[in-house]
C-alpha cells in the first residue's frame, strides 16, 4: 500500500502554520500596542519643525525605548512559541518512531545553531529585526525634523492614516518584517526539531525536497535533491533565505525500500513522485512554466499600467 505523503505532508503544514499564524498574532499584539504607546507619545509633542536637535533625539530615544520594551516581551512570547512549534515538529515526526527528544533539549538545540538563511544564531536574528525596526523609525523621525513636517504629518508617517486602515505607516511595516523573521525562525526550529528526532532514532540521512513551482529561489533549485547526514559539517539545513518552503525528508534504507513505493509530493501541476528533484521536474514542466511565466508578466504589466494611469 503506497504511503500518503500528500495527506501526511498537508496535515503536518497546516499544523505548522496555525502554530506560526498563532505566534504572528501574538507578536503583533504587541506592536498594535507599540503603535499606540508611540501615538501617545506623538501627541505631547506641539512641533517638530524648528526644534534643536538636542530635544529631536531625546524623542528618538523616548521613541526607540518604547520599541525596545515592545519587542522585548514580543521576543519572550515567540521564543515560547518557536519552542512548542520545534517540539510539535518532533512529535509529528516521531509517528511510527521508537524514540522522541525532549523539548527542552530540541528548543536548546535550534536556539544555538546557526539560521542557514542568515547564520545569525536564534536570537540574534530577532535582534537584527528589533535593530533594523529601530532605525527606520529614527530615520523616520530625523527625516521629518528635516523636512519640517507638522506632527501630524510624522504621526501619519509611523502611526497610518485611518483612511488606509493604517497600511500605509511605519508600523505596518514593522509587522512584514516581523512575519517574515517569524516565519524564519518558526521553520529553523521545525527542521531542528525533525532532525533531532531523526537521530534519536538513529536515521541520520536526509534530502532536501523543494517546493515544485515557479517561486523557487535559485539556492533551493539547486539544493534540491541532495542528500545529507544530520549532524555532519558538510550538512546543508533549511530554511536557506527568508520565507524559505524548501523542507527535509528522511532518506530510508535500502532494505527498507519498499516502505517508500509509491510516495509522492505535491507540485503546481499535480502530484508527482515524492523523489523527483526540482531540475527535472522543471524539465518536465518547462513548456508549462514558461506560459505560465509569461501570463505572470504580462498581468504585472497590465497591474502597473493601470497604476500609471491612476496616479495620473
């Protein structure tokens, strides 16, 4: 009887992303709460227009104390959250298995190893986000105390106007830099989590198995397929950019073959055989890809053209 890899593989992500859409929402709690905590702060203040710098960078440093608490207790929440999930990860895949991980052990484990995407350690990758955040807001501010901009043209800057629901504020954008640093993470621990209950169970072999469609970045195509030994320097473990799809799948031993006929994975164009790497399967497809390529051009095209026309 063929193993269900497509239902397995849809159960397993889905479960996956409700445990990171859950973390999500958490985190941006806590910038809604920032961005109110910042409005307050805004709204003390008269002008900016034609005040020494010395008083524009105590309202940076007023402004980037209020992030930093923010993101502090957001850090504190996700990295719960990044522990359950590498530990859901190891459950899931100790299906069948004898062994399992603690979850202390595998949540150590994925914050001391490097994050392939960036080999920024776990927290130092939240870091950088909360470092990068930082910036644009003092940026925001200095930026407007040059332009002489009234306070509510700043508050609109970082805060949103209500007209567009506030996607048009700094705030916003802290929110896309923050999912897609969750999502980072949440899939560094998740392949942590399936390595190490792999190798409890003494199956140290694995390969990299991408996405099969048009949005593979050029490092998965060309990773895909490769086969690893869990531990090993040579070693190549997702996620290996930022909002990185590309997953790892235990290799089997020969004699254990059978256990694997019939397998498949899911692709753009329907299920294919779950050992088929990206090139062929692209060489497969290319006719497909490349009309479906060129459909994508030409309604971004369409969309910007119309864009033009409406600016004008």
């Amino acid at each position: 009887m063929a193993i269900d890899e497509i239902a397995f593989n849809k159960w397993q992500s889905k479960q996956v992303d409700v445990a990171i859409g859950r973390a999500e929402r958490t985190f941006f709690g806590h910038i809604d709460r920032m961005s109110k905590e910042l409005k307050y702060l805004l709204a003390d203040v008269s002008r900016i227009d034609n005040i020494p710098k010395s008083k524009i960078d105590k309202l940076i440093q007023q402004a980037v104390a209020i992030q930093n608490t923010r993101y502090a207790d957001a850090i504190i929440d996700f990295t719960s959250d990044a522990a359950r999930l590498a530990e859901y990860a190891a459950t899931s895949e100790r299906l069948g298995l004898a062994m399992k991980v603690s979850a202390k052990d595998v949540a150590t484990i994925a914050q001391r190893t490097p994050i392939a995407a960036n080999g920024l350690l776990f927290s130092e990758h939240l870091d950088t986000l909360v470092a990068y955040n930082n910036k644009r807001l003092a940026d925001t501010i200095r930026k407007s105390w040059a332009a002489k901009d009234d306070i509510a043209d700043l508050s609109s800057l970082i805060i949103g106007t209500e007209k567009l629901r506030n996607a048009d504020g700094l705030m916003y954008k802290s929110k896309v830099a923050a999912r897609s640093s969750i999502d980072t993470a949440s899939h560094h621990s998740a392949m942590i989590g399936k390595g190490e209950t792999w190798k409890a169970n003494k199956a140290f072999k694995y390969r990299i198995q991408t996405a099969l469609d048009n949005r593979v970045t050029d490092i998965c195509q060309s990773l895909s397929g490769n086969v690893y030994e869990y531990g090993s320097a040579d070693a190549r473990l997702p996620p290996f950019h930022y909002r990185c799809r590309t997953v790892i799948v235990p290799v089997i031993d020969d004699e254990y073959a059978w256990l694997s006929e019939g397998r498949t994975q899911s692709s753009m164009y329907g299920s294919v055989n779950a050992n088929l790497t990206y090139s062929q399967w692209a060489e497969q497809n290319k006719d497909k890809i490349a009309a479906d390529n060129e459909a994508a051009r030409l309604l971004r095209n369409k969309r910007a053209r119309r864009k033009r026309a409406q600016n004008n």
